[in-house]
C-alpha cells in the first residue's frame, strides 16, 4: 500500500504541474541518459588501472603493452621516425575522441541551463492561472483555481531545480574525467616523445661509428688463411 500511495501522490504532483512537466521530463531525460553514458565511457578507459611505472615500462617497450594504453602506446611509436610524427598521431587519437565529447558536453550543458528556464516558464503560467482566478470573484470554484495556479507555479520551479542540480554536478563531473583523461595522453605523448628521440640518438651514434675513418677493417691479406 504504500508504494501504491507513493505513485499515486507522484502522479497528483506530475498533474499538478501543468503542461510544461511534458518538456521538462524530456529536457530531464535528455540530460542523464546523455550524461550517464559519458560517465560510464570514462570510467572504461583502462588509463586509470594503469600505473604511470607500468605505461613507462611500455613506451620503452612497446611490444610489452597491454590493452587500450598500450594499444595507444603502440600506435603512436611503431615505425615512426620523428618526434613530429609521434605528436601527429596523438593528435589524430585526440581528434577521434575529443570533439565528440565535447559535442555531447555541450549539448548537455544546454539542457541543464534549459531546466530551471522551464520551471520558470511553468511559475509564470502558473501565477497567471491564479490571477485570472482572483479576478472572477469569490466562490468556492475561483479558490481551487487559485489552489491549482499556486500549486502549478510551485511544482514548476521545484522539479526545475531538481533536474538542474544534479545535472551541474555531472557536467563537473564529466569535465573532471575529460581532463584527467587529457593530463594523460599529454604524459604518455610528452614520454612517447622523449624515446623517439632516444632512439633517434642512438642510431645517429650508431651510423657516426660505422662511418668512422678510424674504425680499421680487416685487411685482404689477414682475412685469407695460407695455403
């Protein structure tokens, strides 16, 4: 009986609230389904069970790298020869993922800033209702008009600011991830860089040796065993 009575009073509240609840529960909707996926998309990246001693180990070892870090990690350093083509191919892993969170982040930093509009647009209507109701007089209808214009204003406002809280909080939550997720592949990228270039030195001190005039070579008359 009481989760019977919880959704009927829930439904007399959502009645109460006029027209502009239809908007609102999608602008709420739009909100948490758009946000809630974000979320759960940074919480799969692997970077954060990663430790920066492991993720090191693997620049330096690419072969060792295991799963999207090291797949990344990879990417980014096989059969490259420069530093400049490292840092090109981490700016094509960030414009594969960046500007599509961005988009969304956007789209739902709209939506909350939509909400407590929408709460405000049903106060207006609602306080609208009641003035109208308190110029045809008294009666006992005029006062449930007024009850109900009263009661529409209020509900309005509050589920407006009920869907928009929350909402701030994921989009602070959200921008969190992005840019931890961003200090990361700046670190790996800023790494990456570092032993392309290490290498680089090494094999430019490894041709300096080969071509070395001081470097002698086995002579003919050595390398010929008498007969």
């Amino acid at each position: 009986m009481e989760l019977k009575d919880y959704v009927i009073q829930s439904l007399n509240v959502w009645k109460g609230g006029g027209w502009t609840m239809i908007p609102l529960l999608i602008v709420a909707m739009g909100i948490y389904v758009s946000a809630m996926s974000l979320v759960v998309w940074f919480r799969r990246r692997e970077y954060r069970n990663v430790t920066e001693k492991e993720w090191r180990s693997w620049v330096d070892h690419p072969s060792q790298g295991r799963g999207e870090v090291g797949e990344i990690i990879r990417y980014t350093s096989d059969e490259v020869h420069s530093p400049v083509e490292v840092q090109d191919r981490f700016s094509e892993i960030g414009f594969s993922k960046f500007p599509k969170i961005e988009q969304r982040l956007n789209l739902i930093t709209v939506l909350v800033n939509s909400a407590p509009l929408m709460g405000l647009l049903g106060t207006v209507l609602g306080m609208l209702a009641t003035f109208q109701a308190l110029a045809q007089g008294g009666g006992a209808q005029t006062m449930d008009k007024i009850s109900s214009g009263i009661s529409e204003a209020l509900i309005t406002t509050e589920m407006g600011l009920l869907v928009a809280i929350p909402g701030y909080v994921l989009v602070a939550v959200i921008k969190r991830r992005k840019e931890e997720y961003e200090a990361f592949l700046a670190a790996v990228e800023t790494a990456c860089v570092q032993a392309c270039k290490r290498r680089m030195l090494k094999i430019r001190g490894h041709e300096k040796v080969l071509d070395s005039p001081d470097r002698t070579e086995p002579s003919g008359e050595l390398a010929l065993s008498p007969a």
